[in-house]
C-alpha cells in the first residue's frame, strides 16, 4: 500500500486530474467503492489492464471518419444524424480543462464529436459501438456524467452553449443473418452490417457539482472502504498490494541485518526470499481463472465496457 498512500499524499497536496469517463464510473450498477479509491490512487493505471482490442479501436475512429467524411463531400448530415437538427461540425480545442479548485480536482477531456444546429446552439455527441438498449442500457448513467463534463468543458471555452446532448450507438446487426450468413459473403471477404441508433440524454448541469464532491472524498479516504461483494477488482488489486507490502517489509529485514554475521544475513534473505515465493505462488492460484470469468458474458456489452 506504499505507493498507493504515497499517491494520496500527493494528491492532498496538488489538483487532480479526472476525465468525465472517470467520474462516470461511480454510476455504475456494479459500483465498488474500495476499488475507485484504489484506481484514483493508481491513476486509473490498473497494473492488470488489457488495452481496447484494434477492432473496437479501428470502429470507433471509423465512425468518426464517416460523418467527417459525409459532410466533407455532400455538406450535409447523414441521414440518421438530420433528427438532431446537425447543421455542420464545430472544432473544438484537442484537450479541454476546467479548474474546479473548491476541490482540487481539474477537468479534462476530449468529446467524440460537436455539431452546430441552424440557431448555433451546440449539438454533443458521443459514438458507441454496442448494441442500442436506450434507458435499460446499463452503462446509461456512466454515459450521461460522461457527456455532462464535455458540456461543461465546452461551455467554459466557450466553443458556444450546448443545445442537445446525445449517444449514437452503431448496432451490428449480424445477429439477423443467423439463418442466412451467405447473405454477408462478398468476393473477397465478408461485409457486417451496422445499424445506427440515437438516444438523447438530458443534460443536468447541476448534477457536476455532487459528483465533483464525491471524487474528491473517493480520493482523501483515510481508510479504503468495505469493497462490494464478489468486485474480483478489488481482489486482484489487494493480492497486488499485499504482496508489495511484504516486499517491503523483507526489505526493512534486511536494512536491520547489514551489520550481523554474513552467514545469518543470508540465512535471513533465503527465508525472506522463500516465504515470498510461497506467498506470490499461492495468491496466483486461480489468477488466470478470475481473468476468464471477467471477459466472460454478453459480448454486447464489452465495447460499452471499454469505453469505461
């Protein structure tokens, strides 16, 4: 837990820096407390991190590059994108920040995408590849911080005010051509087909506030707390953090032993060293067992997961 009091430490002292993805996070219905204060403590950086696979990389900057690429050679919208009244695309600054000093936290972030519509008001959108569940989405509450923070962020540099507030979800739709799968065969390989949806979410400006507070007590916790059942999370984290705490007390062993005989400072590092391997082996057990019940599941929801 060393490196993880000495990050709160500093984090006493200095601004925090969080994205609207990571405040999402405490919306989620399998919110664990004692694993948030861990991943504010390890910069959201878990040691265990798999990055997004290149497919959903691949989608989500082509569905971008679609839309940039539709209004670049007809001057207008897709179709499916008219609904929200998009006129044209607005720039906006690679990485917007917002002090909040109150509580030592800075906001950063990029949004997906910003339309004007006729009036010049702003139109926010943030691209999903997962399937359209609308309000039963179980990611609709993480989504909805997420797209509340780039509003504030684009308000305070005053890109303009934001009008509407929206997920666009690409649905894959391959789920339809179960009976008839040559019906996606072409000469030289195969064509998915996607379906788009589009959700609005209402904007609670005065929601940021709360959320903001909350962070911030997450990350001055003097005690981390209880962790929710069955968070495997939590578990692998703690196996992490037990194991670096009995590095470091093999390492205050040996610090008292630099001035006794040679032979007793060694028979003391061969203990050390060989009550570590037994420690490390037995929390591996199972390692890879709880690394396989937590990619199992809907395949559905994993892009969402990725984008949290």
């Amino acid at each position: 837990m060393n490196k993880l009091q000495d990050s709160r430490n500093e984090n006493s002292s200095q601004s925090i820096r969080v994205s609207p993805r990571h405040l999402g996070q405490m919306g989620k219905q399998d919110f664990c407390p004692k694993c948030y204060c861990f991943s504010i403590g390890l910069g959201f950086r878990h040691p265990f991190d798999m990055p997004m696979p290149g497919i959903m990389h691949n989608l989500d900057r082509f569905e971008k590059l679609l839309v940039q690429a539709q209004f670049k050679a007809k001057g207008v919208a897709p179709k499916w994108l008219t609904s929200l009244g998009c006129v044209e695309p607005i720039a906006f600054p690679a990485k917007m920040v917002k002090e909040f000093p109150k509580y030592g936290l800075t906001l950063v972030g990029m949004p997906d995408e910003v339309f004007c519509d006729a009036e010049g008001s702003l139109i926010l959108v943030d691209y999903k590849s997962a399937r359209f569940k609308g309000d039963d989405d179980p990611f609709i509450s993480c989504y909805r911080t997420q797209l509340l923070g780039y509003t504030i962020l684009l308000e305070h540099h005053r890109i303009g005010t934001v009008k509407k507030a929206a997920l666009i979800y690409f649905e894959n739709r391959l789920a339809d051509y179960k009976e008839k799968p040559l019906d996606l065969l072409t000469g030289d390989g195969m064509r998915v087909p996607f379906a788009v949806k589009i959700h609005e979410v209402e904007i609670d400006r005065k929601a940021l506030e709360p959320m903001l507070k909350a962070f911030r007590a997450y990350a001055d916790v003097a005690t981390l707390p209880e962790g929710r059942k069955g968070c495997k999370t939590c578990e692998r984290l703690q196996v992490l953090f037990d194991v670096e705490r009995g590095f470091h007390s093999s390492e205050k062993i040996i610090d008292g032993l630099r001035n006794q005989d040679a032979s007793m400072i060694y028979e003391h590092l061969t203990l050390a060293d060989t009550k570590r391997r037994e420690s490390r082996a037995r929390e591996s057990r199972g390692w890879e067992d709880l690394l396989t019940d937590s990619l199992s599941g809907d395949a559905d929801f994993v892009p969402s997961a990725f984008d949290l």
